[in-house]
C-alpha cells in the first residue's frame, strides 16, 4: 500500500505544492511549512569534545597487543622490469616476524611508488631497515611523465591492452575510464554532443579561444591511509581502517583474502580525513590492506600499517591535471552560439580525467555544444576521486573563458550566464547574490582601477558550478530506548569528520523529542548494519531517512505501549 501527500517544497522565493507517493509504512516527508527544532538548526557537534580534547583514537593510534610495523619497499624508478628480488636477508633482519613479494620477477614496473615487497617488525625502525636489506634489480626503460608529451605519437607506451577504470565518488557519464579503447597512451572518453560547433562557429560574431591547465593535486589527509589488521583465527578478520567506506574495505579484503564478508569486522570509529581516496582495504596505487593482513597471518600477530607523508604524495591517488582547449562563439546581442572544450589529462596510470559536465550540463541554452576529453596515461601514481571528480578543472576552464568572452563583448558576465542557464536554483543564487553583494558597484571599481592601470586594484568575480544527487537505498538504521529513556541510533557507516554522527542525532531528536546531545549514536562498525561510503554527497540523503524512519517506528510503539 501507498499513501499520497502534499508538500510545499522549493527555496527561498519559489515554492510550489507537489504530490508525492510514499509506501504505507513511512512518515510524511518534512516540507517547507515544518516548524523543526533540531533538523536544520545549528547544533554543536555531538563528538566535537573527544576530537577536540585528543581523547579520539583513530587507526593510526590504534596500538595492540604483541602488534607489529609494516612497511613496503617501493620501486624507485617510473619504467622498467623487476629481474630480481631476493626476501632472505630482510627475513633474518633483527625485528623481522614476516616478509612479502608484492611483484614478481618479470613483472613491468609503471611508477616511481608501485609495490615490491613488504615486511613487518617490532617497530617502524625496524621495518624501514629491514628494506634495505632486499635484494632487487630493476632493468630500467623509457618513461614518460610529461601530460601533452604522453599523448603524441612515439611517447614511451604506459599501458597494453585493457584498462580497469577507478571512479569511485559519484561517477560522472563523462568519464574517460568508462569507455573508449587505448590509443598510444590515449584513452577517449565517448564525445557529449548537441548541435553543430563548426556551425555555430560560423554564424558567431565575436570568438573566443583559450587553452586552461590545471595540475595534478594531492589528497594529504591529516591521517594518512592505512590499517592495522588482527586474525581472529584462521577465517577471521578484524581491521581498523582509515577508510571512507567501511564496507567496501570489508568486502574487499573478504574478497582478497577469500574470507566471507560476514568473518570480517572493520572498524573506523574516528578517522582523519577523506576526499574521495580512501574507499578501499588498498590505496590506489598500492595494496597495503591485503599486505598487511597477510604479513599478520604469516607473523600471527597484529600488523600496524600506516603510510608517510612520501607514500601519500606517490600512491593513494590524486586529481588528474588538464590541459583544456576551450572555444566560444556568440552574436551580436552576446547570445552563444557554440561551446567547445577539448580536454586532455593524465591521472598517472590511473583513469577519469573527463572534464566536461560544466560546460554541457549547465549553459543548456547554447544550441551548439561539444566536449571531447581523454585520459592520457604517464608513468606517475594513479589518479582516484578527489572532491567532485573532474568539476573543479572543468569549472576553471569554462568558467573562466565565459568570463574573457564577456569582457571582450562588454557584457556583464552575470547577464550571460543568466541567459544560457535554466537552473532555478542558480538563477535565483545569481540574481538574489549580485544585490546582497554589491556587484554592480564594485564591478564598476574594478573596470576603473583596470582603466587607471593602478597598480593595486580590487576585483570582483563569479562562477557556476555543478554536482550530482547520489542517494542510494539499502541503509539499515536501529533505534533503541532503553527504559530510562535514553535513546541510541545504530548504523556501521563512518563519520570522516563531515558531521553525519550529529545529523543522526538531529534527526532521531526531532521525532522523539530530545536534543541531539541527548541522543547516542553509534557508528563505524560493520557489525552494526548496512551504511554507505562517504563519498559523492551521498552519506546525508542515504542514512538520515532511515534514521527518521526508525524513531518514527519507535515512536509509534512506544505510544502504543503508553495507550
């Protein structure tokens, strides 16, 4: 059964009634007209006092019994083939309880970082000397580290044959890693098309054309990625991870390791920062959560494995840079008449540099649009999601060449993007923004400070951006009341600082009546039920309905009993 309600719903200045069906068993959704105490309101944190006070233990302070150190020797070199590496002499090393190949000999060396072999040991000293003593060799071969040299003919080849794409925060249509076939060290993503560039071109009486780059960025977490790992048994697992995403990191070492999922237990009770690289048991480019549980089962004792400050710059994946050819065509009245972007970059040998959804999804009023974009493969660390994959180079670009376009044509650049964008929201940010913000005054100090040429000048600038809605289903939520009335909310997903504990307190304090402080949550244990990773603005929207859905369930039943 179902139920139809009306809601009043919009933003500031445009609401309208709209009908929605809801199944028989949930609440009436909460719409403009809702007086909410909680919901919405600012609230202090409900775990901001043990962050703040030092008493939060994230993984990298996680210390345990009999633990052991890990760390990896990495090949020093961007291109070669490993022919030889010999464990014996880091076996015998003082300290040493485990050592591990993580390549084999004749395997192709892609990166300065990638993998050879690990060890683990009494302290970190220990492992980080027990390196030196691996004998390897490495038979060195061009390489080729430089995005617009890899992508012409004759640049040393990165990869052969097929490529497995890595997109994992709200992947985006334009990403090159979801299709096309290898090219040289090119991979072209599928062309997002609408009308005639060319044409529209032509017809245009003012043209602009520039090229826009931006370079590759790093993630650096405050806590950088890593494990610590203890067998309970011979098919059992508990880790501690800084993770994103506890159950992808529990499905992943279940299936590396060829554990059930239910013998895997992760645990991210804190955790120190996360912007789209660390959703796995492994950092993109190297595989420490399967490395340290199998030094752990070698050794049987726990393992300890936490990246430096060098591995995070090298192997847990960054922003792609871009090289962004961007071509505009307009009228006389300052309509557009085409939108080209023609897009390369490099995520190392990683996928999803595509760039182009800013310039295609939001100046829909344009009639001649075409972006192309390619990943284009060197010999570096590979790229991974880093906050809205591919928007922030392609915003800069688009966003930037409109703004050269007005300029040259004397139009506000407010006035042409209001012309060639239908999002209600932007529209009303645009227009209720250049009022609250003086833009009209001070944009007529910066043309005069650019006439006089003074030297110090004060400017005035906008931009339009763009992001998905990733909510998913599938969140299990518990709500508990015990007698004395405390309330507790139960979900296994992870707060990577965002504030999701505090959003679920909110959430179940608004239904039965407590304030949020009031309200116990607890999280970051796969034990505790279905959550979501962290990751694609999706945490929000997937686990606080199943909150209210649950403290309306208690709700009910406890007006039951009191009736």
């Amino acid at each position: 059964m179902s139920r139809k309600h009306q809601l009043r719903l919009g933003f500031e200045g445009a609401y309208e009634k709209v009908t929605i069906t809801t199944p028989d068993d949930e609440p009436r959704p909460w719409d403009a007209d809702d007086r909410l105490d909680h919901v919405g309101q600012a609230v202090p944190r409900i775990d901001a006092g043990p962050r703040v006070r030092g008493e939060a233990v994230y993984t990298f302070d996680r210390r345990l019994p009999d633990l052991l150190y890990a760390a990896i020797l990495r090949a020093p070199i961007a291109a070669g083939r490993l022919s030889k590496l010999e464990l014996d002499a880091a076996a015998d090393a003082p300290g040493v309880h485990a050592v591990l190949a993580l390549a084999k000999v004749d395997d192709p060396i892609k990166f300065a970082g990638q993998d050879l072999a690990a060890v683990a040991a009494t302290s970190p000293r220990a492992a980080r000397e027990a390196l030196d003593a691996i004998a390897f060799e490495i038979e060195a071969s061009s390489f080729v580290v430089d995005t617009a040299r890899a992508a012409k003919d004759g640049a040393p080849v990165v990869h052969q044959g097929p490529i497995k794409a890595r997109r994992t925060e709200g992947d985006e249509p334009d990403a090159p890693g979801k299709g096309g076939s290898l090219d040289g060290n090119r991979r072209p993503a599928e062309p997002m098309r609408q009308g005639d560039v060319e044409a529209g071109l032509r017809q245009a009486t003012q043209r602009f054309e520039a090229t826009y780059t931006t370079q590759c960025h790093t993630h650096s977490a405050l806590e950088s990625h890593g494990v610590v790992v203890r067998w309970d048994g011979d098919d059992a697992l508990t880790c501690w991870a800084s993770t994103q995403g506890i159950f992808s990191v529990r499905d992943e070492l279940a299936a590396g390791l060829g554990l059930k999922p239910d013998k895997v237990v992760v645990l991210t009770p804190y955790m120190g920062g996360g912007f789209g690289a660390k959703f796995g048991a492994n950092a993109p480019g190297s595989r420490i959560g399967i490395a340290a549980a199998e030094l752990a089962k070698i050794a049987k004792r726990p393992v300890h494995l936490m990246l430096d400050r060098r591995e995070e710059h090298t192997v847990t994946g960054n922003r792609p840079d871009s090289i962004q050819r961007v071509r505009l065509g307009a009228d006389a009245k300052g309509r557009l008449t085409a939108i080209h972007v023609d897009a390369i970059g490099s995520g190392g040998t990683g996928t999803g540099a595509g760039v182009g959804r800013n310039a295609f999804a939001i100046y829909t009023e344009c009639p001649n649009r075409l972006v192309e974009s390619a990943d284009v493969f060197t010999h570096a660390g590979p790229a991974t999601a880093f906050r809205a994959p591919g928007h922030p180079q392609g915003a800069f670009a688009i966003e930037s060449a409109l703004d050269e376009l007005a300029r040259q044509i004397d139009i506000d650049p407010i006035e042409l993007r209001l012309a060639h964008d239908q999002h209600p929201v932007r529209l009303h940010q645009m227009r209720s923004g250049r009022g609250r913000f003086g833009w009209a005054k001070a944009r007529a100090a910066s043309k005069a400070g650019r006439k006089a040429k003074r030297r110090l000048r004060r400017g005035v600038g906008m931009a339009s951006s763009i992001w998905g809605d990733f909510g998913h289903p599938g969140a299990e939520v518990t709500v508990r009341v015990d007698k004395s009335g405390k309330v507790e909310v139960i979900n296994g997903l992870q707060d990577i600082g965002g504030g999701i504990t505090t959003l679920m307190a909110q959430v179940a304090g608004e239904v039965l009546g407590r304030k949020p402080s009031e309200v116990g949550v607890s999280l970051g244990d796969s034990r505790l039920g279905p959550g979501t990773g962290s990751g694609g603005s999706q945490t929000t929207s997937t686990v606080t309905p199943a909150v209210r859905n649950a403290a309306e369930a208690v709700k009910a039943e406890l007006l039951e009993i009191a009736a």
